[in-house]
C-alpha cells in the first residue's frame, strides 16, 4: 500500500502522541506512560523483538494478566506487523498448548507467575516484565519499518470454544480502526474522558472497545489487574474517573459491596455495559443509584471486533431492554433460516455486515465458510427488531432450552426471577430430561442477609410467566461460574449438573 495513505492501528498511535505530547496516557501502578513515551516503547520493544529474529507476519502469544508491559507489548506487535495472539491467563494444559500450537506463536510472551505452565508447550517464553526496562531505554534496537497495508493480518483472538475447538478470529489492522472509529463516534469519547480499566486486556472489548480508541482521541486511563471491588469503587473516588466498562457480573458485584454506598462515585459521567446481557431489574438499580451517569449498553462478539450494537443514555427509558442500533460502520439484519428479513418483533438470527469483521478463521476454511454463509456473518444470537429498528436480545442459539418440544429463552426467565428482591445473580439452563428432552433450570445466588425457599421463588415466577417457561428444578448456589472477564460461563453449569 501507498505508505502515504496507509492506516494502521499503529500510524494511529503515532498521531496520537504527535498530538497529545507529556500528556499523561496511561497509569498503571506508580508508571505514568506519556503519549510520547507510550509510542517510544511500542518502537523499541518492536525492535527489541526484531533483534531475536522474529519477522513481520510471525505470531507472538500474550499469556499474562493487566500491566502496562502487556499493553505495551500488544502495540509493539501491531507497530512492528508482528501478530498478537492474547490468550487467558486462565488457561492451562491442553487447552493453552492448543492455542499455541494452532497459531504457530513463535514467542510467549509470559505474565509473573505463570511461567510453568508455559512447561512442555515447546514454545519460547519471555516475561513481559521484562520488557519494561526495554521500553525505557533510548539505546534500544531501532524500530522496523515493515511493509503493512491495512488489510495485514494484526491479531488472531481465539473464542471461548463452548462446543468444539476454539478458533482464531483473524483480525486486521483495518477491522480494528474501523472499529476505533465506530466507538469513538457512537460511544462519545473525548480527550477529556478520566478512564478505568480494570477487565482483562486479552479479551476484545477491554482492548479495542474502550482502551485503544480512548487512547487515540487523548484520554487518561487508569489501568489495574482485575476489577476487584473495592479497589475499583475507591479509584472512581480517588481519579475522579469519568468513564467505567463492565459486564453485568462485575457491575452487581459492585452495587452489592458495602462501598457503593460510602464512596463519592459522583465523577462518572459514561458507565458502559455489555459482554453478556444486563437484566433489566439491575440496570434500572444503577441508574438509580449513580442519577447523573449515562448508561451505554454495548453489545457485539470477537468476531465483530467486538462492538456491533449501542444503546445511547437518552434512549433507555423508553428501551430498557434493547441493544440499540448498529454503530456508525455495521449494518445489522434478523433473518429466518433461508436469509429473509424477519417482520418486526419476529424472532431471528442476528447477521452482520462491517469492516469491523474478521477476514476468517486461522486455518479453519469450513468453519469461515458456515460462519459468512449467504454473504453475511452469522452471531450465533437469536433476536429481533422494534418497529424503530432497536434491536432485541433473546439469546444465543445455543442457550435456547427445548422443554417438552417447545422453546424458551433462558433470559426471559432470568428476567423474571432478577426482579424478586432476595435474588442477587440468576443463570437459567436446559439440563438433560428423559420427560422434558431439556429441563428448565435455575441457579440462584441470594443477597447477603436475605433467605428463600424455592417455592416462594417458583410462585413468585408463576405470576409472570406460562407454566411451560417455570423452572422444573431450582438450584440454590453460592456463586456463578464465571471466566476472567466476569462473562457467566452456563456451559460450566451443564457440565457439572447434567
């Protein structure tokens, strides 16, 4: 490509810090990386990498938590046209050998302590702390200058693999600066944004969501290892933070902790949810409790890179329930099996079209081509639309319980059961049945102080709900199975229980 009128994500940063100079860019522990510093890391630690004899197109894996050596590391790949490949920490054995052996990661690049389950993967390790002192010194190699077009290959993100293999969603440099544009358009971002970031950076929507295109229009972030609680509520306080993402788990665990209520949280002006589907009874107690924040709601997958769908602050009273429209760069349909448009309010699966998508799936031709059948990409998500175009989430294809030859969306019931004032966390799900083919099931995690027996809860959702869509056994727990991005892991569920 024409060097003058290429695009990549790491051109972007670099305008970036041309931009914002000693502005301070991103905080992590007692480091406050500039945006001029933060983009002489990302070319020495891309020479650094260079200097071992890795080429532009060779796979580096990432397989450590939060820090800004991570960070760092992620634009050194994408400057240098090394490929990123983040894999979750919590990974180990066969399925962290997969993932290293099916990319062809020449270099893993390892967090503390993590390091011996690296044993036996034949791959070799580095510590991304050490990479620190690399990004600091001004007599590090050189940065290359390799020859990338925005259509280069920038990161394979492997999905969560529920029902088979995970596969590597291959992401380009121009799938993720279209995504960065949408974001930036839809989502409100400003130079002035004070940004916490506390979910898992190897996952898309912590990264490409929030992170990257915050850092490109100026915005400050604050980045920790995970979102533990009180931590998160004391830096909102202490930062005067402007601008939190969470998904639904983290946002309960949040309103549940004591510090909710003594913290001054009055600072954030944009609090942003998604990654799994928020129920309405907790979203209208957030709104209630922090008046003066906006809610966006985000929703999307890995392959869309991740964000397809927002719904703005103005548009959730009327809408509680949607994901809003598609963003500035997705077309979105519902369509039956045979690709027709679905009527309004008609149930259907979610197809996209956007430069947002992944070109296909590391070496996984059959899969790319079921996933783009009929020229659109497929979600996996049953939904519909309003007669104003917001669009609805049922569920995912898989989550959908057949009970007795008919079908019923797993949310709906959780719905119902969120709003009984003892419930604080519900997951609903099809369990093996020789009657029912799929039993209606419901796990329930109580509020601290609160108690109640299950037929109190069963009658409780007989008010609201035909008798088909009742929970056939109800599960008493004292948390949900969740991945290190707070997303509720329900396959965990029916392997254990079936």
């Amino acid at each position: 490509m024409d060097p003058l009128r290429r695009n990549t994500v790491g051109d972007a940063v670099r305008r970036a810090a041309r931009l914002f100079r000693d502005r301070s860019a991103l905080v992590f522990h007692d480091r406050d990386w500039s945006f001029n510093a933060l983009n002489l890391a990302a070319d020495r630690v891309a020479g650094h990498f260079a200097s071992l004899g890795i080429r532009p197109g060779d796979r580096i894996a990432a397989y450590g938590r939060n820090s800004d050596a991570y960070y760092i590391a992620f634009l050194a790949c994408l400057r240098g046209g090394f490929v990123h490949v983040p894999v979750n920490y919590a990974l180990t054995g066969e399925e962290l050998s997969y993932i290293l052996g099916q990319s062809g990661s020449c270099l893993v690049l390892s967090g503390a302590g993590l390091e011996g389950n690296l044993d036996g993967t034949g791959v070799r390790s580095m510590p991304l702390d050490s990479l620190i002192p690399i990004a600091l010194d001004p007599a590090a190699p050189a940065a290359p200058d390799p020859d990338l077009d925005d259509d280069s290959l920038a990161q394979i993100v492997y999905t969560s693999g529920t029902t088979a293999a995970p596969k590597g969603a291959m992401m380009s440099h121009k799938a993720m600066m279209s995504q960065y544009y949408s974001v930036i358009h839809n989502m409100d971002y400003a130079e002035t944004d004070r940004a916490l970031a506390a979910l898992p950076l190897y996952h898309t929507a912590q990264t490409h969501a929030f992170t990257t295109p915050q850092l490109l229009v100026g915005a400050r972030t604050i980045l920790i290892e995970s979102p533990v609680p009180e931590l998160v509520l004391r830096l909102i306080e202490q930062e005067r933070i402007t601008s939190f993402f969470a998904p639904p788990t983290v946002w309960i665990s949040l309103l549940r902790h004591p510090d909710f209520a003594t913290r001054d949280l009055a600072s954030l002006e944009k609090i942003y949810y998604g990654a799994s589907i928020m129920p309405v009874p907790v979203l209208q107690e957030l709104r209630e409790r922090l008046p003066k924040a906006g809610p966006y709601n985000c929703y999307g997958q890995t392959e869309i890179a991740p964000a397809a769908t927002v719904l703005l602050p103005h548009q959730h009273d009327a809408r509680p329930a949607s994901c809003g429209r598609p963003m500035l760069n997705v077309e979105t349909r519902v369509v039956d099996p045979d690709m027709n448009d679905v009527k309004p309010g008609v149930h259907g699966e979610i197809v996209h079209r956007s430069p947002h998508l992944l070109t296909g799936y590391w070496n996984k031709p059959a899969e790319t081509a079921e996933a783009f059948a009929g020229g659109w990409f497929h979600s996996g998500d049953v939904g519909y639309f309003d007669d104003e175009g917001y669009l609805y989430i049922v569920d995912r294809i898989r989550d959908v319980i057949n009970t007795g030859g008919v079908l019923v969306a797993s949310r709906e019931v959780e719905e119902v059961l969120f709003t009984h004032p003892a419930v604080s966390e519900v997951a609903v799900v099809g369990l093996p049945d020789p009657k029912w083919i799929e039993a209606v099931t419901a796990f329930v995690v109580l509020r601290a102080g609160h108690a109640v027996e299950a037929e109190t809860l069963l009658e409780h959702a007989r008010a609201h709900l035909a008798g088909f869509k009742l929970p056939k056994k109800l599960v008493f727990v004292d948390n949900l199975p969740r991945n290190t991005a707070g997303k509720l892991l329900k396959r965990e569920l029916r392997k254990q229980y079936s």
